[in-house]
C-alpha cells in the first residue's frame, strides 16, 4: 500500500472500534500518526496498542466528543507529541432508534451531542490548529438523504452534519483546509448489531443495489481519500458510500 500520510498526524473520534477503528488502522498502514479519541479509554488503548505493535504511532485519548474540552486537549497533545494536526475524521456518535412519542430529552441530547456538537467541535478545533493541507472528514450517513422511520433525530443530526460540512468548507477554503463528508449505508459494525433489528437488516440488504452490507473497509478507503492530497481541489462535499440505496426506489 502506497504511504500517503507520511509525515501526517491524524485524530479519529469513535476510534476504538467500527468504522472509526477501521480508519485509524487504514490511516495508520498508511504512515499517519493517529490519536484515538473514545469514551471507551480501554478500547481506544487496545486500538493505539494494535498500531504501535504493527509499527506505527498512535496515542489513546478516554472522553467525551460532545465537550469541546475533549477534542481540544486531544489536538494540543497531538502537536506537542507528533508536530501537527493534519487530519481530523469526526466519527463517534452515539444512536438510538423509537418513536418519536418515546424520545426522552435525554437521549435526543445524547444524539445531538455526539453527533452534532462532536462535529461542530471538531471543525472548530481543526481551524484553530491546522494549517493549509489540512483536511476534515465527518461521518453523516444514507439517512441524511432519507426519511427513515423511528430514526427522526438519527436523520436529522446527519443533515445537519452535511450543513456543518458545506458551510465549514466556505470558511476554511481560503486558508487551504478541505472539509468534506462521508456518508455510508448500513456498515457490519457493532452499532448495527445493537440498534437495528436482524429482520430489518436483511431488509436493508435486499432494498440495496449491491445487496450486502457495507464492510468498515469500504468507508475507511473514502476517508482516506478525502482525507489525502489525491482530493486536493474536493471540498464541501458528500460521499456516498452506500452500495447505491439512496438511489433504489425498491
Ligand atoms: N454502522 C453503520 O451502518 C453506519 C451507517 C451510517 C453511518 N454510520 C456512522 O458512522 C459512525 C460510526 O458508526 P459505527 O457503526 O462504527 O459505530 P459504533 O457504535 O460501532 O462505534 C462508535 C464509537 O463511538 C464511541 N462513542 C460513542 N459515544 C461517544 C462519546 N460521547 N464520546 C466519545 N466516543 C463515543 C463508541 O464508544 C464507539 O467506539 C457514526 O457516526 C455512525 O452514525 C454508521
């Protein structure tokens, strides 16, 4: 594999498993030194552990994305440690699915939190320390594009997601930092397993082109294109990476 981010240092949100997991380990085979950033510190450990032993750099960070705090003391300790920030893929987010009748403040805050906030903080800290060539990918979703039952606050974090991208992308142009979107359908993650029901996922399968679920990897490779000098001139935009459902009416 080809070594794109020599010289690059990078910091995952969600990193210690799923597809933030499978980023920080593409990004990393790739020569970038990584932090891991997850409210799973032993996790997120085991993950950096697993990059050093193959060779590369990496440093755990336990906490919080939705606090500003976080992301913040990740980022200054990278530079201190590595040099720069380059490279900040915001991943994590916390999801559960129901009725908008059952939605407590509690878990709408939560979503929004991880999902949104972690996205506005990590944009925010990226302009603070990075410098031309810096670039910022955040993970939305198919169902930004999508009216998907029982997920209202699911799709309505990820649309927002894309709002945050396309705006941050006219503000940080200027100074040579891409900001860009991903947007995957459904990944074979621990987070499918726990939130959607088995039936459902063959239904998803069978509504989708490719007819198979997405695999970490499929994700990892369109981050690490956005996040490389190979997308230079791409900036604002979304990625799908969803086997075609947004595009299959049945
Ligand atoms: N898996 C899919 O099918 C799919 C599809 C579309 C979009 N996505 C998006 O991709 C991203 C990753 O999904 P996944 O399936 O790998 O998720 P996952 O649940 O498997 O992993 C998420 C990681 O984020 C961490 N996390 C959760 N809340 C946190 C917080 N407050 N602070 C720090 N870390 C926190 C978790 O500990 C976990 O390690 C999410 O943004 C998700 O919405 C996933």
């Amino acid at each position: 594999m080809s070594k794109r981010f020599e010289s690059r240092v990078a910091l995952v949100t969600g990193g210690a498993r799923g597809i933030g997991r499978g980023v920080v380990e593409r990004l990393a085979a790739e020569g970038a030194a990584v932090g891991i950033v997850d409210l799973r510190h032993d996790l997120a450990q085991a993950a950096a552990d697993a990059v050093i032993e193959a060779g590369g750099r990496a440093l755990a960070f336990g906490g919080d994305v939705s606090k500003r705090e976080t992301l913040a003391t990740a980022a200054v300790t990278l530079k201190e440690q590595f040099g720069s920030l380059d490279i900040l893929v915001s991943n994590a987010m916390w999801v559960r699915y129901g009725p908008i009748a059952e939605l407590t403040e509690e878990t709408v805050q939560r979503m929004v939190g991880t999902g949104f906030m972690s996205v506005v903080w990590g944009i925010q800290v990226g302009a603070e320390h990075m410098t031309a060539g810096g670039s910022i990918v955040n993970i939305a979703s198919a169902a930004a594009f999508l009216g998907i039952p029982q997920a209202m606050i699911y799709c309505g974090v990820k649309s927002g997601v894309l709002g945050l991208t396309r705006s941050a992308a006219t503000d940080l142009g200027p100074r040579g930092i891409r900001v860009n979107a991903v947007a995957p359908g459904s990944v074979e993650t621990e987070g499918v397993r726990i939130n959607v029901d088995p039936e459902m996922v063959k239904l998803r399968i069978a509504k989708t082109p490719m007819r198979r679920l997405g695999q970490v990897d499929d994700i990892a490779a369109a981050v690490c294109y956005l996040a490389s000098s190979d997308s230079s001139w791409v900036t604002g935009e979304c990625i799908k990476v969803d086997g075609g459902v947004t595009h299959a009416f049945l």
